[in-house]
C-alpha cells in the first residue's frame, strides 16, 4: 500500500474521522471523470491545488471546487504575498504528494489553506486520499475544521 494513503488514513483516524476510502480502477485525470466515477456533481469534487508563495518558498493549498479555476490575484490576496506555481518537486517535497494526489490531510509539513466557499453548498464533498486512485467523501464543513482552512472566494 502506498505510503501517501497510509499516511492519509493514519491522520484521518488521529483527528478521530472515520472515512471510507475508495480505490478509483478508471482513469480520473480530471474533475469531471472523477465525479462522473463517484456519482457527484463536478463542484463536489475538492481540487487541491497547492501554490508557491514567492516570498516564503512555502505550499499553499488552495482547496477549489472541482468545476473552478483558482484566481491568481485573488488567491495572493488572501495567502497576502505573491504566489507562483508550484513545480511537482516542490509540492512533493512540501506535502509529501504526487501531483493528481495532493489530499487535504496528512501533509508532512504544516500548510496554510483556503476552501473555495463554493464547497460549502453540498451536504458532501471528495478528495484525492493521498494518491491519483483513491478518493474519500466528507462534509466540507468537516474538512474545513480539520483542514484550519479559511473559506473564501478565490476562482475565476
């Protein structure tokens, strides 16, 4: 088993969350097959979408419903410094994830987070589980409070 799922699942059950995670067979190189794949609407699908701040060489996790794109300016704005792309390198090193697997829990360095308000309009939510083939569901209220991400509007 992949060390990014167990670590996913190891802080999953610290923070005390019993999550049932799912191993996605067919592709979902996109938001939209990956809701097409767990029955969901394409914005109940958490993007995590990590960014470099340019000042601090930190990730910022940007958690976007899956039918947006993150707003650059708008995202600098709340994260209050410029933000770059993050290279697969960089992410990998900061979060512990491979890119089309980044979750939102079990990162191997503290991340600053932003949850698209968009998210909190559905009951549930899903999430990459710390690889490109297995997701899990949860309330985004849930995810916002384990997450310690802000709610704000960043999309284009």
């Amino acid at each position: 088993m992949s060390k990014s799922l167990n670590r996913v699942k190891a802080h999953l059950s610290t923070l005390g969350l019993s999550v049932e995670i799912l191993e996605i067979t067919t592709p979902t190189n996109t938001a939209a097959q990956a809701a097409e794949v767990v029955g969901c609407a394409v914005d109940q699908i958490a993007k995590s979408v990590i960014f470099r701040g340019e000042t601090s060489g930190k990730a910022v996790l940007f958690l976007t419903a899956g039918g947006s794109r993150v707003d650059v300016a708008a995202a600098s704005e709340l994260a209050q410094e410029p933000l770059g792309k993050a290279d697969a390198a960089m992410i990998r090193q900061q979060t512990g994830f491979a890119i089309g697997g980044v979750s939102p829990f079990g990162h191997l360095n503290p991340i600053e987070a932003f949850m698209d308000k968009k998210l909190l309009r559905f009951a549930t939510i899903w999430a990459a589980a710390g690889t490109p083939h297995h997701m899990f569901e949860m309330s985004p209220q849930t995810m916002r409070h384990h997450t310690g991400a802000l709610a704000a509007e960043f999309t284009e």
